[in-house]
C-alpha cells in the first residue's frame, strides 16, 4: 500500500507538470500570432522610445535648433520646456468644441479685469406743479384750459405758511360769566375785544391781532397800565393755495412753446419739477 500511495503522487506530478507546459506554449504562440498582425509594413521602422536611442541621434527641429545655439544650456531647457507647454495645449484645445472653446479663451482673457458694475441710483419720477392760484376758482380754470390741448392734470390744495402775526390777549377767567364781565367793562373804555369761545384759549378776551411786533407791543403796554393782565403772543398764519399737477407722461408734452402760450392767461404761473411724491400730501379738489 504504501508503495501504491508513492506511485499515485509520482504520476500525479508528472500529470500537472505536463499540463503545465502545453499552457504556456498555448499563450506563447498566441502574443506571437498578434505580434505578427501589428508588425508595421515592409521598410517602415518601428516605434522606438526616445530613451532607447543613442543621446547624439536626439535632435531638436530646425527652427527650434537655430534659437537654441544663442541660448545656454539652462536657458535651453526651459525653451523646451516653454514649447512643450504650448503643444499640449494646443492639443487639448483642438479637442474642445467650438463653443466651448471660445468660452474658456473669454473667461481667460476676462480674469481680473471684469469689475462688478456698481448699483443704478433709482431716479424718483418727476411731476408738473402749475400755478400757485390763490383760490380755486383760477385753479379749475387753468385745468380746464389745460384739457383743450389735450393735457390731463389734477387741481391739487396745499397748505403754506404765511406772515407771523402778533396776537394781544387776556388769558382764561375762571368760568363765562367772570369773562363776560371782563369784556364788558373793557367796551366801556372804548377797547376792542371779544370772548374767546373754543380751544384752549376758551373764556379767555381777544385784545387784537397786530401785523407788527411794535404795535403790539404798544397795545400790550397800555392794557397792563390799565390794570390788565395783558399778554403777547406771535402766531404763524397760514394760508391755501392750488396747483395744477401734471404726471410725468403728460408732462413730457408741455412744451415750452406751449407753457408761454398758457402764461399770457394766467398771469402769476410757474413750472416747479418736483418729485411725484410730494404730491401725497395736498388735498385732491374735484
């Protein structure tokens, strides 16, 4: 048994050893078969690696040879190396496509020279105010003119400030009956005067409203030598007046030709270009 045991692991061995070496004649044969197919055409040399040939059969080109002669040896590595830069890429550009081509060459040529463009100010519109009128009545007659040349505006109201005027006063008494007896004894003395009846002022005596601080003044002087308690106050008058307001569309068709035509009318007329928005706070008149 145990010579069998030895018998069987001889054959055995010589079994894969055989086996063995028909598969690596098999691939042998094989890389020769291909080989043959890709040998180049009769009289044709084949690719040969630069590192194969011998160091004196490395030429550069001609055009690349005449500029090397005037360069040193350093200088002449870093020409190769310049043009071989350039080759490769020139060699990935011709494979880009068109547009995409062109779009690389702007975002290049636009590194660190596009500058973000700075913000548009935003210009308020701007309207027409025609006028000012002192009452109403010219206002509409204005807008009404300004209709028959086919200009659409709107009357508009505006409070102003006036003069400062100077008001002479008696101050609240304690209830009416203690004003009216006030008032009455001053119309004894021939001065005029009137019970305030509203306000914060009410149950007070009006003494007179003066256009100039002397003469009140002078008023208010002679009612505390008459044992008055006589005080001064300045109040700022305001008045109303009206403008005849054109939006910026219709304002572009106001010419000047046609604003002096409409200034022969209406004697007292500006053109004032103001901003649309300080038209919100006059009062609309229909």
């Amino acid at each position: 048994m145990r010579w069998l045991f030895i018998f069987i692991m001889i054959f055995n061995g010589i079994v894969y050893w055989w086996y063995s070496y028909q598969s690596r004649e098999t691939i042998g044969v094989e890389v020769g078969a291909y080989a043959s197919k890709m040998q180049v055409g009769e009289g044709t040399p084949g690719l040969v690696l630069l590192n194969e040939l011998p160091s004196a059969s490395v030429k550069p080109p001609a055009d690349i040879a005449e500029q090397n002669t005037a360069l040193s040896a350093p200088e002449q590595t870093v020409a190769y190396e310049e043009r071989f830069d350039h080759a490769e890429l020139a060699d990935k550009e011709s494979a880009l496509p068109g547009d995409v081509l062109l779009e690389s060459h702007k975002s290049e040529s636009l590194v660190g020279v596009v500058e973000e463009s700075p913000p548009l100010e935003q210009v308020d519109p701007v309207c027409g105010f025609l006028g000012a009128f002192n009452d109403v009545v010219t206002a509409k007659q204005f807008h009404y003119r300004l209709s028959t040349v086919e200009l659409e505006g709107s009357v508009k109201k505006e409070i102003v400030a006036a003069d400062t005027i100077f008001w002479v006063y008696l101050e609240p008494l304690s209830s009416r009956r203690a004003a009216l007896t006030v008032l009455r004894k001053l119309q004894a003395e021939k001065i005029d005067s009137f019970v305030i009846t509203e306000g914060e002022f009410s149950n007070g005596i009006s003494l007179g409203f003066f256009k100039h601080k002397k003469s009140a003044k002078r008023v208010q002087n002679d009612r505390i030598k008459g044992g008055y308690d006589a005080r001064l106050l300045p109040k700022q008058k305001t008045r109303a007046q009206f403008w005849v307001v054109l939006q910026p569309d219709q304002l572009s068709k106001l010419s000047a030709a046609l604003f002096k035509e409409l200034s022969k009318d209406f004697e007292i007329l500006q053109n004032k270009k103001n901003p649309c928005e300080q038209v919100a706070p006059m009062e609309n008149i229909e």
